[in-house]
C-alpha cells in the first residue's frame, strides 16, 4: 500500500542516499588510484550507508523517487569536489610538467 511520505524520512533518504552516491564514486576513484586501504575503507561505509537507504525506502515505493534525487545529488557533488581537487593538484605543478 502507498501512502504520503513522511517528510523527516525522505529527507534522511535523500541525504543518505546523497552521501551513499558520494561515498561511491569515491570509493570508485581509489579503487582507479589502486589505493588499496583507502577503497576498502569508502567501500564499508558505502554498504552502512546503503542499508539505511534500502530499509527506508522498501515499505513505500514513493521513497524511491527521493533516493534517485539523493543519488544526483551525491555523485554530482563528488565529482564536483574530485574535480577541484585535480585542478589544485594541476595548479601547483611547474609550468611544463603534467
């Protein structure tokens, strides 16, 4: 049966699954760096995280919708930081070297 969300729950479903996502691509991006301790670590949390989300959102299908938006929103928000993270990185290299 569906019924209206309660607004506290789809919130924590968004930020969960945000963080969730985020947590992802992190982990994604040590596992690219072959960071071995660091990835095992964003790996873990990633499941922790996950497990809220699912448990939210199984008694009402309504709460998917919530944890798609937390998924745009926490691997857009990754990348974004992953991003400014290389660029700091590439400005303070010596003109030259890349």
């Amino acid at each position: 049966m569906i019924h209206a969300p309660n607004p506290v729950v789809a919130i924590g479903v968004v930020v969960s699954t945000a963080a969730t996502d985020a947590v992802y691509v992190l982990f994604t991006a040590a596992v690219t760096a072959r960071r071995r301790v660091v990835a095992a670590s964003w790996s873990s949390l990633w499941y922790l995280l996950a497990a809220f989300v699912v448990i939210s959102y199984t008694g009402n299908p309504v709460y998917v919708l919530f944890a798609a938006a937390g998924s745009w929103i926490g691997a857009f928000s990754a990348i974004t930081w992953l991003h400014r993270e290389d660029a700091a990185i590439l400005a303070a290299k010596p003109r030259g070297e890349v």
